[in-house]
C-alpha cells in the first residue's frame, strides 16, 4: 500500500509539473535533488486533497448513518454503520479508501493540469505569466521587455562579434538548448585590444533598400534571423538613441581617417 501511495504521488507530481505552464517554467529551471523535491511538493499536495476528500466521504456516511438510525429507518436492534462499512471495504487486497484517496489524488492531478482555467491561458495570460517570470532573472527580463516594447537589443558574444536588433523569441527551458532568436539590423565585432566597434553589415539599410519587412513577400526579415545560443552571450543591452549616435560619429571618423 505504501509503494503504490508513493508511486501515484510521484506520477502525479511529474505530471502536473511537466504539464502546467507556470510550473514547467519552474522545474526546467531546477537542477540536482532540487528537481525531486518538486515533484514530491506537488505529488504530497495532491495525495493531501485526495485524503481531504476522503475524510469527507467518511464524514457524509457518519451522518447519514446518524440521522438513518435516530429515525424510524433503523430496524430493531439493527443499527446502520456505514462509515465503518466503507473503511473496511477492500478493493484487489488494498482498503478502498485509500483506493478512493489514489483515484481522487489523480483525478485532481488531471484537472489542475488539463482543465483548470489556469492551464488554458490565453495569449495575454500568458503574456502576464512570463513577465512575472522574468522578473527573477535579469536576461530574460531584459528580452522580454525588448520583445514587449520593441526595443533592439544589443548582443555581445564571447567571440567579440555583436549583434544588434529585434528579438523574435527566447527559449530558457532546457539549459542545453537555451537560445534567443534575433533579427538583426547591425552586425560587427570588437577590434583589437581597445576592444572598437566595427560594424560589418547595415541589415536594416538592405532591407529599407529592398522593401523588406517582418511581413513581406516572397522575402522577409525572417528568414536572416539568427538563432544564437544563450551560453555564447557575453553581455546584452539595450541598444539606445545615445548608442546609436555614438556609432555613428565612429563610422564618420573612421571614414575620414580612410580618406
């Protein structure tokens, strides 16, 4: 009886965690014995509210049984029990009211994974969902917020190339995997030890030139996005009026040396 309480607790906590978006975002960001730990908090509460509603049935048969015998229902010295009845029953060797409490604990599990409201949010509730999120982590809230107001962004990767434009999406829930999906406007690298910007490729001057969009056809600004792997980002920023001003008189400077 003890393995089968422990196994539905922690199929049920596995499940809920893997399914509700809130949680899932919390348990792809555990590591170790912290991961077990959360999936045993989860199962506990929800083998908790299957024995809450248990002790409930045993208290509903109590007063039934009561009112049934203080009333001329009882016959003779026959006095009803049903409470007593029902922690007796068995079921397949196991007492049924633990069979009772396992059932109620996943049928629980099941809804607050699939039917609750909170499990089918929409696309503002999700928006409020990961902005609450973010707020724990200074990366993704500052993607996040890029992606909310449209700033532009500018990355910095470990191999001193950067790159400057609109994040399109951003994807922490696997550490393996977790990467961010730029479109980019500017790309260059830093130059030597005084670390300059150089710019390579104006990407925002060829698309005004060529007509294209986030939405245009048969090209869009889509299809030069960059997928750049989080682990390979050195620093990320804002990229600001003052910045862009700042780029500018570079570029002019160093046009004039060339001449």
């Amino acid at each position: 009886m003890g393995t089968a309480v422990f196994m539905v607790l922690m199929v049920c906590g596995y499940w809920y965690t893997s399914r509700d978006l809130s949680t899932r975002f919390k348990f792809k960001r555990t590591f170790g014995w912290d991961v077990y730990f959360l999936v045993a908090l989860y199962g506990c509460i929800f083998v908790l509210q299957g024995l809450l509603a248990t002790a409930l049935i045993w208290l509903a048969l109590l007063v039934a049984s009561t009112i049934l015998n203080a009333t001329s229902y009882s016959l003779a010295d026959h006095y009803h029990h049903m409470q007593m009845d029902f922690m007796n029953w068995s079921f397949l060797g196991i007492q049924a009211p633990v069979v009772i409490m396992l059932t109620l604990a996943v049928l629980f599990c099941l809804y607050r994974s699939n039917w609750a409201g909170s499990a089918r949010l929409n696309s503002s509730g999700r928006k409020e969902l990961y902005k609450r999120l973010t707020h724990s982590n200074g990366v993704e809230g500052l993607l996040f917020q890029c992606m909310e107001e449209g700033h532009l962004a500018w990355i910095t990767l470990k191999s001193r190339r950067i790159y400057i434009g609109m994040i399109h999406t951003a994807s922490f829930e696997n550490s393996a995997t977790a990467n961010v999906v730029l479109i980019p406007m500017l790309s260059g690298y830093r130059e030597g030890k005084m670390l300059n910007l150089c710019i390579e490729h104006n990407y925002s001057a060829w698309y005004d030139e060529h007509g294209i969009t986030l939405d245009s056809s048969p090209r869009s600004a889509m299809d030069f996005r960059k997928v750049i792997m989080v682990e390979q980002i050195e620093s990320l920023s804002l990229f600001d009026s003052a910045s862009a001003s700042a780029l500018a008189i570079k570029e002019s400077a160093e046009q004039a040396q060339n001449k």
